[in-house]
C-alpha cells in the first residue's frame, strides 16, 4: 500500500514538472520574464526569508521590480480572497498582467492548520497546488460582508480587528490605484523590507 502511494506520488510530481515545462514553452518574451521574476521572488524572498502573511508587500514589490528592471507593467489588485472554511473573506493583495493573476504569498503560511496554503499561481498557471484552492473577488461579496457584519455582532474583540483589518484594506487600495504607491508603499517599510534590501534576495 505504502509503495503504491509512493508510485502514485511521484507520479504525479512528473506529471507536475511536464505540465509546468509545456507551460513555460507557451509564454511569450514578456511573460517569461515575469514568471522569471515570480520564481526568484518566491525562492529568495517568500522561502529565503520566511514571509508570511506578506500578501502587500509581495506585490508592491514585484510591480516596482518589473517597472524599474524591465519597463513592464503589472496591476496590483486589493482584494478578498477565501478558503472553503467560513462565510466571510480576507483582504489580500496579488498581481495581473493582462488579466492573468500572478500570487507567490498564499502558498506559506504562518499557522497552515487555521489558513491553509493555497496554489502558488503565476500569470494563471499553478505552478504549485496548496491545500485548497481560494476564491478570489475584486469586490467583496455581500455574503461575506454580512458574515463580517455577524462576527462584529457577537465579537467586540474580533470588531475591533475587522475594523482595523478594513481600514488597512482601504489604505492598500489607495496605494494600488496610484501611480507611484507601490514605490510609496515600499519606501514606508522597514529597512528590512526596504525595495533595495528585497532587490538584494533576486
């Protein structure tokens, strides 16, 4: 039994790496550079470093990399995202070019058993599967915005940090709507977390 699983495992690891290679034979010039770009920022940064729950930063930086490295464009987009366990959804940032979403930050997170880690997506393409796949909306949905409304009601804790969580997604959406937020955005960021100390983990 213990073999057959592990024949089927590997497997589908082949079956994995031969769909990601046919996938890479696809893109164009452009696109790969930026799947280039999502790879090392994964690797270096989200592995490298260990973030997690870096969902604004990761994309405020990737945009700015592929302005200033390579004059390409990506959308950052602001907005909820949810993993099949409840009724409400969570701010959460990832990229787009031409409409293909490209996310390196759902797939490692801090406390797996509360937020699973979802698929490691690049310009549509999952390049990794999590343990769910999320639902992601530009708009939050009005069932999800009554269960935050409910979880407001029964919880002055959890009122609290919905508020201050809505705030912070406000705040998001403003820098992504800007033209020179990502760059703002990542110049009010510790040292740490600087563009130029990212740039260092490419």
């Amino acid at each position: 039994m213990m073999m057959g699983e592990a024949a089927r495992r590997k497997a589908a690891i082949e079956a994995l790496k031969t769909r990601n290679v046919l996938w890479l034979a696809s893109l164009s010039p452009v696109e790969h550079l930026i799947a280039n770009a999502a790879q090392r920022a994964y690797d270096g940064i989200v592995i490298g470093l260990g973030m997690t729950e870096g969902c604004y930063h990761l994309a405020f930086f990737l945009r700015e990399y592929m302005r200033l490295q390579h004059s390409i464009e990506l959308d950052v987009i602001v907005g909820w995202v949810n993993d099949g366990q409840w009724d409400g959804a969570t701010s959460h940032a990832w990229l787009e070019y031409e409409g293909k979403k490209i996310d390196i930050s759902l797939h490692r997170t801090s406390h797996p058993d509360a937020q699973p880690p979802g698929d490691l997506v690049v310009l549509d393409h999952v390049i990794r599967k999590g343990a769910v796949t999320y639902q992601y909306w530009v708009v939050l949905p009005e069932r999800a915005r009554l269960a935050l409304e409910q979880m407001e009601e029964d919880s002055p804790e959890l009122s609290a940090l919905i508020r201050k969580k809505a705030d912070e997604h406000k705040r998001m959406v403003e820098f992504s709507k800007s033209p020179n937020g990502a760059a703002e955005y990542l110049s009010q960021a510790p040292s740490e977390g600087s563009y130029t100390a990212l740039l260092r983990r490419m």
